[in-house]
C-alpha cells in the first residue's frame, strides 16, 4: 500500500480510482498528564505527552484509512491531507483522508 | 487581590520569564544544529515531484510539535491585547514549533534515505485550556512526500 500526499507517482499510472477514503479519530489524555501540561504553562516548552498523542492519534486515524481503502480493493492512497481540531480542553480529533486508487503494476 | 495572591503572581511571573527564556534558547541552539545537519536534504511545497532519473518510492512523512505558551509569554500578549500590534512572544513560540515540526518530518525522511521531500503542507492548531487566561498551546504538523531512491 502506497500513501502519498502528491497526486502522481512517478512512474506509475492510474488505472482505476475508487472515490475518496478517510479515517478519523478522536482522542483525550488522562488526568495526569493533563495537570503536567498545566504545568508546562507556567514554564512554557514543548508538551510531550500530547505530542506523542497527537502521534498515536495519526497513526491510528491513517490505519482506519488504510483499512477502508483495502476493502475496496485500492493498492494506493494518494493526494493525503490531515485536519486537525480540538473539541473540549484535552481532547483533539484528527481527520485524515485520501483519494483510493489503484495503480499499474510497476515495470520489472 | 491579597497580598498572598501578589506574591504567587509575581513569582508565577518571574518563573515564566526565567524558565521560558532558558527553553526557548535552548530549543533555538538545537533547532539550528539539528537544521545544519539536515541540510542536504531539500523540503518543496511544489505538487509534483521533479522530472525523475531514477525510479523512486514515495513515502509519507509526518512530523509534529506541541509547545506550550509560558506565563510570561501569557502575561505580555494580554498586555498587547490592549494597544494592539505584533505579539512578538506568540511569533517565535510558533516559528519554534514550526521549524520543529519540520525537522522531525525531515528526521524520518532521513531515516528512510530520501533525497527529497515534496508537496509539502503544514497544519497549525491550537489546543487551548479550560478558560481564556489558563494559556494553552499550539500544534504544528508538517507532512510531505518523501522520494526515496529505489536500491537495486
């Protein structure tokens, strides 16, 4: 399975596009650190724990996204985009979708 | 407003200014060392990738920060909000997380072997706290294209 955020693979040519796909996930960390990242605010610096939130919620949204492409039988994502909001203090939803696609075998 | 009340701001303060300065030169040092060393590898926001030689993989590449307003910064930008004007604190706390969120984009292309990222797009949010004054922090995320020479 190929993602890519570009619209053509060099080298590779289009021969059949299966409409968009997209997968989504919202996701909130514990108390914890949510009070660390109250703390953070006094001393500023990067907030780790929602970094690696923000990571784990990409993966798992781009997963649902792969998964939904396999199902219809596509072999590449192409032109990826992300969207990012946050609905209440501490939790972020992350959007991420794709055109399915499936592509030429490649030369040998 | 006690006088108990006067003493946690003032120190709340003076943290901010001390520990925000501290962090924020630090991560500028590491940020511009970090930027020497990835030097040769080129970052576009071009949509297609340049005419190739040689067969390529495309990989998608992400990086992401999240940096925290401190209080001093807080403080200063509430005071800007009265006359208006550039808030310089909010600038370089964003330009941070930017060229942060770059880098480790470009680390994981590195990672890979690329020889250049394209298309690239950068997505800023905002993670705000529970109430106005509380602060919160910025997102920046930095994806591309990663092109990567096939091995044969």
């Amino acid at each position: 399975m190929i993602i890519t955020n570009i619209e053509i693979i060099p080298g590779r040519r289009v021969i059949r596009h299966l409409g968009m796909v997209t997968g989504s996930t919202v996701r909130a960390k514990h108390a914890g650190k949510d009070i660390m990242a109250g703390f953070k605010n006094i001393f500023g610096g990067e907030l780790t724990a929602y970094t690696e939130l923000m990571q784990e919620a990409r993966e798992e949204a781009m997963q649902r996204m792969v998964a939904q492409a396999k199902a219809i039988g596509a072999n590449a994502v192409i032109n990826v985009r992300f969207a990012t909001s946050s609905i209440t203090a501490g939790a972020a939803e992350l959007f991420v979708y794709g055109t399915a696609v499936v592509l030429e075998e490649p030369a040998a | 407003m006690t006088q108990f009340d006067l003493i946690v701001f003032l120190a709340l303060l003076s943290a901010g200014y001390v520990f925000g300065r501290y962090n924020e030169h630090r991560h500028f040092r590491s940020i511009q060392e970090r930027e020497q060393a990835m030097r040769e590898l080129l970052v576009f926001s071009e949509r297609f990738p340049p005419p190739q030689e040689k067969p390529v993989d495309c990989v998608l590449v992400v990086g992401s920060c999240v940096v925290a307003f401190d209080y001093f910064k807080n403080f200063v930008a509430g005071l800007r909000n009265l006359f208006g004007g550039r808030l310089t604190s909010y600038e370089t706390l964003l330009e941070r997380a930017r060229r942060e969120a770059l880098l480790r984009m470009k680390q994981e292309a590195a990672d890979l072997g690329a020889t250049m990222i394209v298309n690239v797009k950068i997505e800023t949010s905002s993670i705000s706290g529970e109430s106005a004054n509380q602060g919160g922090s910025v997102e920046v995320m930095a994806y591309g294209t990663a092109l990567v020479p096939r091995q044969p």
